[in-house]
C-alpha cells in the first residue's frame, strides 16, 4: 500500500524563489546611478556652489581682496548703479553682445545652408569652417590686433583710403567694431555646426513636393526649413548671446578696454577693479548682479523662442 504526501505551506515557501531577478537587478542599477551621480554633484557643489556663496557674501563687505574687512550689507549693490563707469560697461556690452548675436546666427545660418546644398567638396568646407572654433581667443585676438594695427592701415595708404590709414583699434568710436569683427569669424564656426545638424534633420522630400508645387527657394526656407530647425535657432540665439556678454578674452587681447574705456566690458571691469583695482566687495556685487542679468536674460530667451517653436 502506497501513501501519497502532499506538501506543506513551509515547503512551498522553501521551493519558492527568494524574488524576481528584475527587481534585485533594478535595486543594483539605483545604486550605480547614485555612485555615478555623487562625485559630479560633490565636484559641482564644492568647485561652483561654494565659490558663489562665498562671493555673495564677500558682495556685503568692504573686502579688498586681503586684509580687514567689515560688513556694510546692501551699500555696494546700492552704490553700482549710480557709477557711470558700470553703467557704460553695460551699455557696451549689451551693445556687442546685441549685434555679435544677430551676425553670428545670420552668417552661420547662410553658410550652414551653403554647405548643406549638393556642392563639390563640401566636407572639406566643413572642416575648415570649423577651424577658428578650436583657436584660442587670446592667440586669435592678437593676430587680429596686429592686422588692424599694422597691416590694414598699410594697405589703406598704399591705396589712399583715408578711413583705412589708421589704427581702428586706436578710434573710440570705432574700436569695438575691430572686437565685433573677430568675434563674427570666430564664433560663426560653432553655430554653423549647430544648424548644419539642423538641416540634416529636414526630409529631402518636403523641398522636392514643395518644389513641384511650385514653391521657390526662399518660400521653401520660410515655410519648410526655418520652423523645422527652430529648436537649433533657439539653442545658437541662448548660447550667443550667454557668451557675447560674457566678453572678455577678446578684448584683452586687442583693446585692453580701450582706448580709455571705450571698450571696457562688465568682465573686464570687474576683473581690472576686483584683482587690480582693490574693489573686491564692490565687483562681486557687479558679478553678482550680472549673474542675475544673464540668468534673466536665458529664461526670456527661452520663452519667448519656445512659445515661438511650439507655434511654428
């Protein structure tokens, strides 16, 4: 005679797996991201954060940059916008950052759009369109400098252009459009990358059914290209102008922040009043307030060319 056993609640939970092995290999993956995230969070924190608090804190005193120092709050924020020299410095760096802007994106769209048309050796235009991004501004700013002080003016005597005889770094009025000119040539190279992603990113075939429809170039660019690339616009447009008032290197490079201050930016005065002006206080207070200028400007930028974006 034969017994039959049937197995208990223990049993089954005793044969039963310990759980499922998505469950512990997603606990695991948590724990990598967190150990991947920390260190750049630490560096972040440490190497950023703290610097800035620090300057926000030092923005409320007298500092000098060493020595004694006593806390005098909101005086210097107080004092910053009743200082001609500041309110000339932003004047002019929103004057460049303004038109840098404008022609960087104009420029690089067209030859963005140059280089995506079928043309022979376009790869190679690729590359050397580049090649300014990856010069250093301070080497390409004193090569800029030497030709409008030396070489440009040779050549307008030796033609008998008056307004080319002399030194346009030299000229007040006319120094920052030297610092424009450099800052087009250089900067042109990053946008047309941009938008040449852009481009590849429109289907051939809308321009040929626009095409046969009978739709010409520019009508194609405005109805087809243009709304289809705007994401790329936004991101050159926010970026250009973040950088474009954040001038620096090439104006130490070529004018120094003249003649006088004529070509002084907000960088440079802070830098030429904080480290060698004994104005420390007071230039945190200035960078301060400029941080806050270029943060409001990112977000409005962004608004704005969203709210355009989605209604393209």
């Amino acid at each position: 005679m034969t017994t039959s056993s049937t197995p208990t609640r223990d049993d089954a939970a005793a044969d039963a797996p310990a759980g499922p092995p998505t469950t512990r290999r997603a606990r695991g993956l948590d724990r990598a991201y967190y150990w991947m995230v920390l260190p750049a969070f630490v560096l972040f924190f440490v190497l950023h954060t703290i610097p800035v608090l620090q300057g926000i804190f030092f923005s409320l005193t007298d500092s000098p940059g060493y020595g004694a120092w006593k806390f005098i709050g909101l005086s210097n924020y107080a004092a910053l916008f009743s200082d001609p020299r500041v309110v000339d410095a932003y004047l002019f760096t929103f004057k460049f950052a303004a038109v840098t802007t404008v022609l960087v994106n104009v420029i690089g769209l067209l030859i963005a759009l140059g280089l995506n048309a079928r043309i022979r050796l376009k790869n190679t235009l690729r590359g050397v369109y580049f090649i300014p991004y990856v010069l250093a501004l301070l080497v390409i700013g004193y090569v800029f400098s030497y030709m409008l002080n030396q070489s440009l003016p040779t050549i307008g005597r030796a033609l008998g252009i008056e307004a080319l005889s002399s030194s346009l770094l030299a000229d007040p009025d006319r120094a920052w459009l030297g610092i424009v000119v450099m800052t087009v040539w250089q900067g042109a190279a990053f946008t047309i990358i941009i938008y040449l992603a852009g481009l590849q990113t429109v289907p051939a075939d809308l321009h040929e059914a626009a095409s046969i429809d009978g739709a010409g170039p520019w009508r194609r660019f405005w109805s087809i290209t243009l709304p289809m690339i705007w994401g790329f616009f936004t991101i050159n447009v926010v970026l250009a102008l973040k950088n474009f008032l954040q001038v620096f290197d090439q104006i130490i490079a070529m004018t120094g922040g003249g003649p006088g201050t004529s070509t002084e930016s907000i960088g440079v005065l802070i830098y030429r009043g904080g480290f060698e002006g004994g104005e420390y206080g007071y230039q945190l207070a200035n960078a301060v307030v400029f941080m806050i200028v270029i943060v409001a400007f990112a977000f409005f930028q962004l608004r704005v060319l969203r709210r355009e974006e989605v209604s393209a």
